[in-house]
C-alpha cells in the first residue's frame, strides 16, 4: 500500500471511530419526531471537528507537516 493509502485509510478509520462514539453519546436522547430532520440542523458545537482531529493525528505522525499543508492536502484529496 503506498503513502496516499495508508494516509487516506487511517483518516477514514479515525473519522469512522469518532462518528461511532459521537452517535453512541447522542442515541440516548434521540429526537422527538417533530425536530427537524438531520440535514436541516448543523452540528451541535458538542459533536468534536472530525477534520480537525484528523488533520492533528496526520501532523502527529509526520511532526515536518504544518497544519495548513494538512489541511490543504485532505481538501485535494475530497475531505
């Protein structure tokens, strides 16, 4: 696997385990059924910044990288 995959794997992995936990702390109080659905509300400023995290791990792992480099490399890559 070269350089690209492993990077694009390990962010999918650490996006997919902290949407697990984000919806894991929210299910308990679920909605009532006249709230808005999930696409008109924004995210509560609770819910953790998944690109932010990301963009920490990667720069943790490759300490030369700055966070704009990061950030502008996820957004060529379509996060």
């Amino acid at each position: 696997m070269n350089k690209y995959d492993k990077e694009f794997s390990e962010a999918m992995r650490l996006k997919l385990r902290l949407n697990r936990e984000a919806r894991s702390k929210g299910s308990a109080a679920s909605p009532p059924p006249s709230a808005p659905s999930a696409e008109s509300v924004s995210a509560p400023t609770s819910v953790p910044n998944f690109r932010d995290e990301a963009i920490r791990a990667t720069m943790a792992r490759h300490p030369g990288l700055t966070y704009e480099e990061v950030q502008a490399d996820m957004k060529a890559m379509g996060f």
